[in-house]
C-alpha cells in the first residue's frame, strides 16, 4: 500500500453487512446505509504529548472497529474505497 496515515490517524476498509435481515428479509441495495463497521489496514505512529513524546495508539492493523455514521473522510487507495479517521473516531474494537 502507498499510503500511510499520519500521527492518530488511522486507514479503514469499509466491511459491508448482510443481505437480510435476523427476521429474514433480503434488504435490497436502495435501502442499505453504508456500514459503520471496517477492518484497520493502516495506522499512524501517533500523537505526541507536551513533552514530544509518541502517545500510542489502542487500534492495530487487522482490528474490526466500529465507527461514527458520520466519521472520516473518503479516499480511494490503489483503487480501493477507504476511509481516514482521527483514532478518536473510533468507538470500539469488535471482538
């Protein structure tokens, strides 16, 4: 990859979520909202304190995360649609 994310920044591939529903409805394409949830494929070295030193980030290359609706801003990588957000933007790490 030819991209690398800056200080708390982080690079996410979208993971798309299922065709039905728990009940069993199939939810066509129309109706679907992009997914809030991605795989971690880049990250930055992080932040720095007052003092300069690296504060380390918690997310790591492979993690599934979910996010904010809202979060990020799109960007295509070597032809992929991905997403860079600050760390912060990441609400949690899916076990």
């Amino acid at each position: 990859m030819a991209f690398t994310p800056l200080h708390d920044r982080v690079l996410v591939e979208r993971v798309e979520s299922d065709d039905k529903t728990a009940g069993g409805l199939i939810i066509p394409e129309s109706a679907k909202e992009k997914p809030a949830e991605g795989l971690i494929v880049a990250v930055g070295a992080g932040a720095r304190d007052e003092d300069g030193e690296r504060i380390a980030l918690d997310v790591s290359v492979g993690d599934k995360v979910l996010f904010g609706k809202w979060s990020g801003t799109e960007v295509t990588v070597d032809g992929k649609e991905l997403m860079i957000m600050k760390e912060s933007d990441i609400m949690g790490i899916i076990a």
